[in-house]
C-alpha cells in the first residue's frame, strides 16, 4: 500500500464495483458503492474515470455483469458462459492458544488425506454431495511471518485448514439471492468439525486448544467477493481451459485487462502474482508472455 501511495496511487477498501463503463469500445470509468465502512475520508466516489481497468476478479462477474451487454463480443460471452469454475473451497480460520514453532513445528504445509482417490472425492462436491472420504490442507501464517505481530498474541498460532466443498445452493440451503436458510449454518459447523478432527492427524491435540476460530463457505466467497460457483481458483484447470486456452491479460476492449486466478499464469498466490505482471506487462508493452489472443475464446496467441 505504500508503494502504491508514493507512487500517486490511492487503496480503497470495503467498496464494491459496480460498473466497467466502456463508451466507443474503451474503457472509460469503474462505478463504485462504498461498503458499510464508508471508505476514505472525504468519502469514496461514485465513479473513477480511468483510461485503463485491470479486472482481477471472477472473470464470469467482468464480462457478464460488470460491462455492458453490448460492449462484449458475443463470442467471449459464449466462452466465459461456457467455462467450468473450478471446486470450490471450505476454509477454517483458527487461532491456537498453543505456539507451534516453539514446539518444533517446521514451516511447511500439510496435506492430510486418507484415500487415493481424488476423482471420486471431485465427483461428489460436483453432485452436491459430502465425499466420505477427506482431504484437509493446512498452513500456519504464524509460521510463515513469525515476526507479525498482527496475526495473533504471543504463545498462541495462527492456522488455516482447507478442504473442497459443494458449490449446490440446494447444499447449504441457500436461496437464487443467496438468502440463508434454517440449515446453513448447520451445515458450515459440520465441516467445520470435520476438517479440525481430520486436521488433528497431523497436529494431535487440534481442537482442544483453539482460542479463536471463523470460517468461510463457498456461498461466503460467493456473496461478498461475487466470486462465480463460490470457488477460489476461478475457472478449472481442465484440458480444454488449460495453459494458452485460459484468457490472457489482453482483452477485446480497449484499456481493459485481466489478472487473477482464471488467466494463463493460474491460481494460488505464486500464480497471482505472475499474472498481475503480465497484465502490467501488456499495459506497458514490456516484453514478456503475453499473447495477443483475445481473451476467454480459446484461441492460441498468434
């Protein structure tokens, strides 16, 4: 954020957009609505005019709800209909009245999973079904960034645990407005406790010593960043929207480019960040690996 300010930019927080307004096939102005924080001092504006817009979002959101109908090729609307969202994840946020360095703990990433059929377990978060088996990926921030004083009080650990979840409405009782129903809540617990006791195989001891925790379902991700099929990977890394037929950081309309996690750089932090650099790339005309396909059809760059 600093960079950002000494370099004349500005961050806003908790304010949503609304609108890419594309006027003679460029970009003009993104609209906004501040969010219950009520933004920067001053307030935030309605609409920052701008001759260039990097969309990092859900790539469906951008083409089929953020611009104009008319604005978008009908081919690229057919395409990002089109695209499969990859599985959608359920995430537990934990703080730990335990310090895991202290106890000898390396810095590392567990994946803790009791069958070896991973295709099975797809099929049935596809279908809006609870596989029986499980498959919990745990990372620590604490252990990562020991030096924050940020992410918990000393002696305690911050702690993640993820696993794949349904992306059915019908799943967690959630209506087309994505209304919550009598069961949701129901529902998030038992996941919940689910991935803590699988989490326990590789930390023994888990659930007694949780002092915090919080978490975020697939219709979290969906309500509150509009993030399409509540997934946090955008589209899926399938053989027909794989490496050069993912989107590129180029789009049909002028001044809009693409970064996240449905682009040719790919999900995951790592992959993020490449892909904000390509689309810096494109914008600059640095060389690099940005192909001159218009995105979301399919295309190789030519």
């Amino acid at each position: 954020m600093a960079a950002i300010r000494r370099h004349g930019g500005d961050v806003l927080t908790d304010t949503e957009a609304t609108r890419i307004v594309v006027e003679h096939g460029r970009v003009t102005a993104v609209r906004l609505v501040p969010g219950r924080g009520g933004g920067p001092p001053g307030g935030t504006p309605e609409e920052l005019r701008a001759p260039v817009v990097v969309a990092a979002g859900d790539l469906k959101r951008t083409f089929l709800d953020l611009v104009d109908h008319d604005a978008v090729p009908a081919r690229v609307r057919r395409r990002v209909r089109g695209f499969e969202m990859a599985a959608p994840l359920f995430v537990v946020y934990l703080v730990l009245d335990r310090d895991l360095r202290a106890e000898g703990m390396p810095n590392r990433n567990w994946s803790v999973i009791d069958c070896d059929d991973v295709d099975a377990m797809y099929a049935s978060w596809a279908h809006g079904q609870l596989p029986a088996q499980r498959w919990t990926w745990i990372t620590s921030a604490s252990l990562k960034d020991p030096a924050n004083p940020r992410l918990c009080r000393p002696g305690q650990t911050n702690l993640q645990l993820m696993t794949g979840a349904p992306a059915s409405h019908a799943f967690w009782d959630v209506d087309q407005g994505l209304e919550l129903g009598p069961t949701y809540g129901r529902r998030r617990r038992e996941l919940r406790d689910r991935a803590v006791r699988h989490a326990e195989r590789a930390i023994p001891g888990l659930a007694d010593a949780i002092a915090f925790g919080e978490t975020a379902t697939p219709v979290t991700l969906e309500r509150r960043l509009g993030a399409s099929g509540g997934t946090s990977y955008g589209i899926a890394a399938t053989p027909s929207q794989f490496g050069l037929l993912r989107p590129g950081a180029r789009t049909p309309i002028e001044g809009l480019f693409l970064a996240g996690a449905s682009t040719r750089s790919g999900h995951g932090v790592t992959y993020a960040m490449h892909g904000g650099a390509e689309a810096a790339r494109a914008i600059t005309g640095e060389p690099g690996m940005v192909g001159a396909a218009a995105p979301a059809t399919g295309e190789a760059p030519r």
